[in-house]
C-alpha cells in the first residue's frame, strides 16, 4: 500500500510539472471562457470579434477565473486613439472586501495608452510598458502608434517582475523588496492592499473606459 501512495504522489508531482512550462491559451480567439467582469458571474460588454477580445469603454474591467503565481504572459494589444488601459496583475478579488474596489488596488499595472495623444498631460511613469506610477518605461520608443497593434509580455518569477513591449523591456522590479516597499510608500498605493505584497494574483485587463483591443493572449506558469 505504501509503494503505491508514494507510486501515486510521483505520479501526481510529474502531472503538475508537465503543466508548468506549457503555454497555454488565456483566450481562445472566440469566446469570453476563462474570465468574468470584476466581482461579477459572467462577462458585461466585452466582445470578441475576428478573434480580438475588445471593449468600447464602460464595461468594467475583465478578470481571469484563475490566479497565478510564477508564469509568462504574452498577449497583443491595441490601444484607440486617446486611450488607456492596462494588464494588471496579482490581484486579488474579494467581493466582501470594500478596500478592493477595483483590481488596480491590489496589483502593478503594465500600463497601455495613448503616450502622445491622451487628452490629459501624462508623465512617463504613466506611459506604455511602465510599471504604472511606479516605474517609468526603460524605452519610450518601444511602443508603436495608438491603433497599431503592439506585442506584450510580462514575466514573473520568484518575485523579479519584468514588462516588455514589442520585445524590448520597458520594466525590471523585485517585487515585496526594500526599494518596491519604498517606492509604493511613495505613492498614491501606499495605503491599499497593493503595499502588502502576494504571491498569487489574477489578471486583469483594464476598461478605463476607451476602446482597447487584445488577442493572441496566453500563459506559461514557471
């Protein structure tokens, strides 16, 4: 009996492993499976459409059913013109917890927008590929024009956080580190679950309002 618990927790283990280190569609190009409106059953608003999962503005932001630890996320997006939104990560969804009142008050934000044509002046830290109102972008020029589609990716594992835009990187943290728990002490997040950091997170994808588009958007758990 004992040969076969141990025979079984091998083959348990080896399961786990080969799920990590497997990319992993996110969205499959027709359907909203695997995400749901922020503190709600089911998605409001968004669409998928020629295999871009979209929003007009006004729908709320759009959460994975999961949450993740260690992983690679690629994904493409398109930012409208004078637009702005963002992937954000780590979040935590608490439907009885008032302090998280949206998932931007958990989690660090890979920033999307229209860096030359947003209607409010923007500082760097709040431009594309930033870690947003945290850390400016390593490469401004990395992002390509408001309605052109763009190329993704963030990393994470064991805690160093990177973003990247169209393959150059925009963004290099340690997350829970002395230097981030400064920074964070330093802004508007200092006082929001955002400042504890966590291990484990969902993904979000902003509706700040404005049309944004995404595609081609899947995960590898590291």
């Amino acid at each position: 009996m004992k040969k076969i618990f141990v025979a079984g927790l091998i083959l348990l283990s080896l399961s786990v492993s080969a799920q990590k280190n497997k990319w992993v569609n996110l969205f499959d190009g027709k359907t909203t499976n695997g995400w749901h409106t922020w503190k709600q059953t089911g998605v409001k608003g968004w669409h998928v459409m020629d295999g871009v999962l979209m929003t007009h503005g006004g729908n709320g932001d759009l959460v994975s059913d999961k949450e993740y630890g260690d992983y690679v996320l690629e994904f493409e997006f398109k930012c409208a013109p004078k637009g702005n939104s963002g992937v954000i990560y780590k979040v935590i969804e608490d439907a009885n917890n008032k302090e998280l009142f949206a998932p931007y008050a958990s989690g660090p934000e890979f920033q999307i927008i229209d860096d030359v044509n947003y209607p409010d002046k923007i500082k760097d830290v709040q431009k594309t590929g930033a870690n947003y109102d945290i850390q400016p972008p390593l490469d401004l020029k990395a992002v390509k024009p408001a309605g052109e589609w763009n190329k993704g990716k963030l990393v994470i594992k064991n805690n160093k956080i990177e973003h990247f835009v169209n393959g150059t990187k925009t963004a290099s943290y340690e997350y829970g580190s002395v230097k981030w728990a400064d920074d964070v002490a330093g802004s508007k997040f200092a006082k929001w679950p955002y400042a504890q950091a966590h291990a484990k997170g969902k993904i979000s994808l902003q509706d700040h309002g404005d049309m944004v588009s995404f595609r081609k958007i899947r995960i590898k758990e590291l």
